[in-house]
C-alpha cells in the first residue's frame, strides 16, 4: 500500500463505502469468495481485492491498487 500512496484509511473507506465491481468468485483452494471492491477516494480510484471467508465474517485483503486513468 505504502508503493502505491494508498493509506490504511483509503483502505477502511473503500472497504466501508465501496462497490462491488465484479461478481464475486468462489475460490477453489478455500471455502469463500474473492471480491473487488472500488471507491474514489480522495481523488484517488482505489480498488481492493478481498477473500471473504465462510462462514467467519473475517475479511483478507488480497492487494490494494490504485485504477485512476493516466
């Protein structure tokens, strides 16, 4: 995250207030789901892919990247 001047507060918000922007997908290696979650935050378009585990409400996040164009 630090690479990519995404802070843990980005993060917390993206998690928070963001979007899915894809189905969610089963993971074959583990029982739950893979998901992508965007939010523009601070003029900043942060994506978040997180493994979601079942039946725990616990999130893992997988990478944190910035999408914005340019």
């Amino acid at each position: 995250m630090k690479q990519r001047r995404i802070t843990r507060a980005m993060l917390a918000e993206t998690l928070k207030m963001g979007l899915l922007a894809r189905r969610p997908e089963p993971d074959m290696r583990h029982p739950g789901l893979k998901c992508e979650m965007r939010r523009l935050v601070a003029g900043v378009n942060v994506a978040a892919v997180v493994y979601v585990e079942y039946p725990q409400p616990a999130l893992i996040v997988v990478t944190v990247i910035d999408v914005s164009e340019g």
